[in-house]
C-alpha cells in the first residue's frame, strides 16, 4: 500500500514506478482527505510506503495532518517506508515523518524543482536528465524494499539539514498565503484549478478563480496545471515557467 501526495507529478512517478516494481497499489492522500477516509486494512507481509514531495526543508501540511490521523493496525511483519521527493535538497524532512510514524526506512529522491516563486523550471532536456537518474535511484529503493532493509539512503539532506529545517519550515507553516494568487485575462473559466485543489479552498465566481482561504498547501497544483497559464503567485512565477511530469498521467 503505497500513499502519495503530488501537485505537478513527480511524487506520483515515483509512486508508480516502486508500486510496478513491488507490485503494489496507490492510494492519493489529496482523495483520502477530501473523502475523510483515514482508516485502511493492511495485509500480512504488506509493505507501506509514503512518497511525498519536500516544502521548505519539511513536508506538505496536509500530508502531516494526514499521517496524524492515519489509523491502519500494523502486523508483526509490515516494512514501513517513506520517500521525500525534492527539487534539490530534503535537509532535515524525515523529523516530520519520524514524529508522525515509526518508520524502516526513508529514502530522498530529487526530481524537479517546481518552486516558480524562487526558481525557472529547467530545461526540457535537463528535466529528461533528471528523471532518467531519478529512474535509477527508485530502482535502487524498489530492491532496498523488496530485500526489507532498513535505514533507507538519502543523499539530498545538504549542509546544516536540522539548522535548515528548523528555520525555514517556519516559513511555510506561517507564511502560506494565498493573497499572492492573481488570474489573468487568459482564464477561460474551465473550472480545472477548482476541481483540482486538495484543499478545495478555489471557488468560481463569475467564471474566474477565488481563493476563499488565507492559507493553502502552497502546492501550485492550480497554477502548474492551469490549461492557460492564467494563475501566478506574487511577481516571478509569469517568467520562471510551469512544469508537470509527463512520465505520469495526472
Ligand atoms: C511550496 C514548495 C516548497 C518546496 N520546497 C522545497 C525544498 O525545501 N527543497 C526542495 O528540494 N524542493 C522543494 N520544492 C520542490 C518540490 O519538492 C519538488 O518540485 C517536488 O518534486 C514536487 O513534487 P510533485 O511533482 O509530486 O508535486 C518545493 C516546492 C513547493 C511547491
Ligand atoms: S484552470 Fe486556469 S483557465 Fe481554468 S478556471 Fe482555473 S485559472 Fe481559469
Ligand atoms: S489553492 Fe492552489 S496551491 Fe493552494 S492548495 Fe489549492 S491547488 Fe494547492
């Protein structure tokens, strides 16, 4: 049983990828929340898995709110993994899943960064670049899961990870503002950001996107997968590109 968050894909590739390798299912966190659906069966000799993508050197509010309330009785024998799926570096993520599960083992795997606040989407030929080592490394943590090792291996916690989290987490927790979002003139009203948001916090007025919360997931499922490019976030994002995953159907 394999949970997953993503807003632009990579966290599920990731998914598909070690659930085809260990045949295993898919579960979407987003789904599971909007459902109210916490509580799940697992098998004798099951493995259990979380792939998620790291924000500000931590996780997804949603996804830890999700772990909290997660309630499956464990056998004996259940290997308990988690994958943190980052831009570049994870620093100190796996304390937020360390205090929400007892986990086997935890792995880092770096896709592609998909912050446009802070940075361009990289080039197509560099996305292939990474996504094809990104291949490799999840087929290493396939037969670290198959083999039931413990440990796990992340090679993306860079320099200083606690004193990195610690401060920058803060940010996230208190900084998600959905004020920052603006649609432009090329918004045809297609209703795709509203249906799509895992928060389900977008509503349409009048054809055009409102955000009717002050804080979101900062995720920019809304604004990556907007069929116009119609939805920024402060002044950046209009030039820095969008990106979706396109080994994966979203
Ligand atoms: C709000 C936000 C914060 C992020 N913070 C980090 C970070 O601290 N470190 C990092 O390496 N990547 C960071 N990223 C990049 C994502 O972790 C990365 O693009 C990930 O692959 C996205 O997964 P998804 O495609 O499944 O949504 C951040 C992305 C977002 C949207
Ligand atoms: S997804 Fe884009 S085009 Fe569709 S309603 Fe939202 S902002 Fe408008
Ligand atoms: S409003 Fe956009 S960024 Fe915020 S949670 Fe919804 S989809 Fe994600």
């Amino acid at each position: 049983m394999i949970f997953y968050f993503t807003a632009t894909g990579n966290s599920k590739f990731i998914a598909e990828r070690i659930a085809t390798g260990t045949n295993d299912s898919m579960i979407d966190i987003a789904e599971c929340v909007k459902a109210d659906k916490y509580s799940f069966a697992i098998k004798d000799s099951e493995t259990l898995g979380v792939v998620l993508p790291v924000y500000f050197y931590g996780i997804p509010i949603i996804v830890a709110e999700f772990l909290e309330n997660l309630n499956i009785p464990l056998k004996a024998d259940t290997f308990v993994y988690a994958v943190l799926n980052c831009g570049g570096t994870t620093a100190n993520a796996e304390k937020f899943i360390n205090q929400r599960m007892s986990v086997n083992a935890i792995f880092g795997i770096k896709t592609v960064d998909n912050y446009v606040p802070m940075y361009k989407i990289i080039s197509g030929e560099n996305i292939n670049v990474r996504l094809d080592k990104a291949e490799h490394d999840i087929d290493e943590v396939i037969r670290h899961i198959k083999e039931r090792r413990n440990g796990g291996v992340n090679n993306f916690k860079g320099v200083f990870p606690r004193l990195s989290t610690s401060i920058l987490y803060l940010v996230y927790k208190y900084g998600r503002k959905t004020k920052e979002f603006t649609v432009n003139e090329n918004c045809i009203g297609c209703g795709l950001c509203e249906k799509i948001c895992p928060r389900q916090i977008i509503k349409l007025n009048k054809g055009t996107p409102v955000w009717e919360e002050e804080r979101c997931e900062i995720c920019f499922a809304c604004l990556h997968r907007c069929p116009e490019s119609a939805i920024n976030y402060g002044k950046n994002t209009a030039k820095n590109g969008r990106y979706l995953n396109n080994r994966v159907k979203l």
